[in-house]
C-alpha cells in the first residue's frame, strides 16, 4: 500500500514540476519572440536610412567636386606667369 501511496505521489509531483517547466517554456518562448521582433524592427530601421544616406553622400561628392574644382583653377591662375612686353 505504501508502494502505490508513493508513486502516486511521485506521479503527481513530476506531472506539477513538468506543467510548471512547461509554463516557464512558454513564458521564455513568448520573450525571444518579443526579442526577435525587437531585433527585426531595428534591421528595417536601418534599411530605411539607407537611402538617405546615400542621398547625403551623393550631395556630399558634388559639393567637393565643384571646391576641387574650384581649387584648382585657383590654384592654376596664381601660378600662371602672365608676361606683357608692354608693362616691361
């Protein structure tokens, strides 16, 4: 009698750990996916800035296109030599 009195209440104290564990498995399934679709939120956040972006270094490249431009010529008047036999 003592024999079954125990299994049964080993039974029932495996069956209430294992519905417990099985709580606690749903619970922490529930928060990788609130973790993953943190994550996915954040890829798509970062793909939406890319075209901005790429738009802010295109401005970028024309702006020190036309300075370079600029330089050179600049540069290219200050060291010509301009000699008028007139002024001589």
């Amino acid at each position: 009698m003592k024999k079954i009195v125990f299994g049964i209440l080993c039974l029932f104290t495996a069956m209430s750990l294992s519905s417990c564990s099985y709580n606690g498995m749903v619970k922490k399934d529930e928060n990788v996916k609130a973790a993953w679709g943190a994550v996915q939120s954040q890829y798509q956040r970062r793909s939406d800035l890319i075209p901005n972006l790429v738009n802010t270094v295109k401005g970028a490249a024309n702006f020190e296109k036309s300075t370079l431009t600029a330089v050179i010529e600049a540069r290219a008047k200050a060291t010509s030599i301009q000699v008028d036999p007139s002024k001589l």
